[in-house]
C-alpha cells in the first residue's frame, strides 16, 4: 500500500515521472518503516509531505554528478567525496528529517 500516491506527490510538487515515483516511493517509506520500528499504520498529512520531502532527497541523491562535494571557479578547483561518505551524509539527513516529523515514534531505547 502506498502511503504517497503519484496525484499527491504532483500536487506537492514532485517532479518524477510515474516511472520513477514507484521505487522512489518505496524506498522512503521503508526508511521511514525501519526508523519507526513500523509502528505508522496510517500515514496522516505530516507523513506525506515527509515522503514527499524524503523522496526529493533521495532522487538528488541518486542523480548526483559523480559525488562532487564542491567547486571553486576562480582558479578552478573541484572536491569529491567517497561513496561512502556520500551516502553517510544522505542518510543522516534522511534520518533527521524522519525523526523530526515523526518524533516519539522513531525512539528505539527503554522505556
């Protein structure tokens, strides 16, 4: 089940063609599954604009040009980051984004 539907992801402002919607979608609501322990059964209005938002990020994660981390002009200089350090920083932003809509949901101590 989709928690964000194509016509609610173009309403937003999304612009991945059908095609690409699917995995996108479901790749972030698995991040969100796995960061809430699954304990979201109906996504509410705050849930879609995070997938929305969470889909975003991963499309430009996906799409970014050869892990350029910055560039200068004057003298012209260029920095790379790793594959891993890419994807380090993808995922922590990911996951604060998550934690920050969906707060006491994401806790995964004692109680």
């Amino acid at each position: 089940m989709m928690w964000l539907t194509y016509e609610e992801y173009t309403a937003y402002g999304g612009t991945a063609s059908r095609e690409e919607f699917a995995p996108l979608e479901l790749k972030a609501r698995k991040r969100i599954d796995y960061r809430t322990l699954e304990r979201i059964q109906t996504p509410d209005d705050d849930i879609k604009l995070l997938m929305y938002e969470l889909i975003g990020m991963q499309q430009k994660f996906d799409e970014r040009d050869g892990n350029i981390s910055g560039y200068g002009n004057d003298g012209v200089s260029v920095s790379f980051n790793s594959p891993e350090a890419a994807k380090k920083d993808f995922d922590e932003k990911a996951n604060e984004l998550i934690d920050s809509v969906v707060g006491d949901l994401a806790y995964r101590g004692l109680c």
